[in-house]
C-alpha cells in the first residue's frame, strides 16, 4: 500500500494528549517522507461530522484515560462518526499517572471496529487534569524524546516488509474491565459524577472556560451556568486566567489527593510495535 498522509487526531482538552499525538506523528511522518494533517475532535462542534479516511492514511489518534478507559462521552463520535476504510492507526492515550488499565486495548479495539487496521500503540503520562503537582509538566522532555523513538520505530515497522494480519498488541484485558472507582478510607464508592467547579468572585466575565469546554457544557451568556455535563477534565479550570474556577466537593478532593499521595511517583511511557 502507498502511504500518502500521516494524521494527527486527538481529543485534548489541557494539551497533554495532543503533545504527544502529534510528536509522534511528525516523528513518523519525517521518517517516511510524508505530510502531516492535525485533526483535533477536542470541541464539539468538530464531533458532529464524519471524520472519513482510507487507504495510504495513517491516523495517530489520541484520548486521555478517564478512570482507566477511553471516556465514555467520546464513545458515540468514536463508533459512529470516525471511518476508517482501510486505512493505518497508531492508538494513543495519555494518563495522568496513575495507570491507563484497558484504555488503550479499549481504542485499539473501537478503532478496528472502525475499518482501521492498527499497526502499534502507545501509553504516555501526561499531568493529570485534578492536579498541579501529579506528573506536573508533563509530557516532559525526557517523554518527548521517547515519542520520538516510538513515532521512528512506527516508521522503521512499515517500511521493513510489515503486513497487516492481525490487531497489533497492547497491553490491557480483553474483556475489557470495568471503569475506576475512586474509594474513600472505608471502601465506599465516591461518586463524582455530578461534580462541576465553582466560580469565584475573581471571574472577569473573559468567557474563555466557555471557549474550551469540551462539551460546550458553560454558558456563554454567564458563565456561572452549565447547561451541559462536566467530565472534570479541568480545561477550564486550568486555563481561567484569573483562577476562578475551582472544586470544592470533598469527595472530588479527598480523590485528587488521594492520587496525588499514593502516585507521587514517576510512571513511564509504555509503547507497543
């Protein structure tokens, strides 16, 4: 198969995932030779057209790991809108050091399902959107440098006689397993569903937390209004230039410290090839 254009695709609400999507697509797209194309499905205007490739297309696609799965809000975009006729794709996700559990067997599956035909995938820690202090800063430089090992060996696969026969490995149970459930001290269930940041008095009214919302869950006539659901991917709390927006359920901060407590440690990358 000719191989004509290496694609970019992400949904990457704080930046994290897309860093890595696309330094590895332009890692592979410099290997080979080839044009790189950025499709960003982050806001969801983009989610309500097909996203259509085919043959000679290599689609480097890219989500963050929501309790250890693909989000379950991008699942109707992902089976129904994404087609892949025949082209390559290279699953990615990005977690915030934890684990990533079955996210990336999760992708690599829905993206087979679409008509692609997977050739590698790819783990990388991204800071977790709770948190300033969890895998804060990263993608780091040292992770970069790994994406760019991965994005090459991609490049080296296709061009040493590789042919498609099967879903390529990654790591994660296949059936796929339940989502994560944060727990308090006694084992109970906490419940975050629900939760949506706070406003504060420094709100300056900018409208940018609208902006970036990925669900188009924020008002743009006040902003202290939601009229939609609210994935706690924290875009518009990390992004508000005057850092007024902010949770204060003690459910969601017992979570958000938990995590920053028992993995403060630094997770790494894990690829497949």
């Amino acid at each position: 198969m000719e191989l004509k254009k290496i694609w970019a695709m992400y949904f990457s609400p704080t930046g994290g995932t897309e860093k890595v999507v696309r330094g590895t697509a332009e890692a592979l797209a410099a290997k080979l030779g080839l044009p790189v194309e950025v499709y960003d499905f982050t806001l969801p205007g983009v989610r309500e057209t097909d996203a259509v490739f085919g043959e000679g297309d290599i689609v480097v696609c890219g989500t963050p790991v929501i309790a250890g799965r693909v989000p379950n809000v991008l699942l109707p975009y992902l089976t129904g809108k994404v087609k892949g006729n025949g082209a390559l794709a290279v699953p990615m996700v990005s977690f915030g050091n934890r684990n990533f559990d079955d996210a990336l067997i999760e992708l690599r599956n829905i993206l087979e399902e679409d008509g692609f035909r997977t050739v590698a995938g790819g783990a990388f820690v991204s800071e977790h959107s709770f948190s300033k202090t969890l895998a804060a800063g990263r993608p780091d430089e040292k992770d970069m440098a790994i994406v760019k090992e991965f994005g090459e060996k991609i490049a080296e696969k296709l061009t040493s006689g590789w042919e498609y026969t099967e879903p390529a490995y990654v790591k994660g149970c296949d059936p796929i397993r339940p989502y994560f459930k944060p727990q308090d001290r006694n084992g109970e269930h906490i419940d975050i569903r629900k939760v949506k940041p706070k406003v504060s008095d420094d709100c300056c009214g900018c409208g940018l937390c609208a902006e970036v919302c990925p669900m188009g869950s924020i008002s743009r006539e006040n902003v202290k209004e939601y009229v939609g659901i609210c994935i706690k991917c924290c875009a518009c709390v990390k992004k508000c230039p005057t850092g007024a927006r902010y949770y204060d359920d003690p459910g969601y901060i017992y979570h958000k410290e938990e995590l920053e407590e028992l993995y403060a440690r630094r997770a790494e990358p894990e690829y497949f090839v």
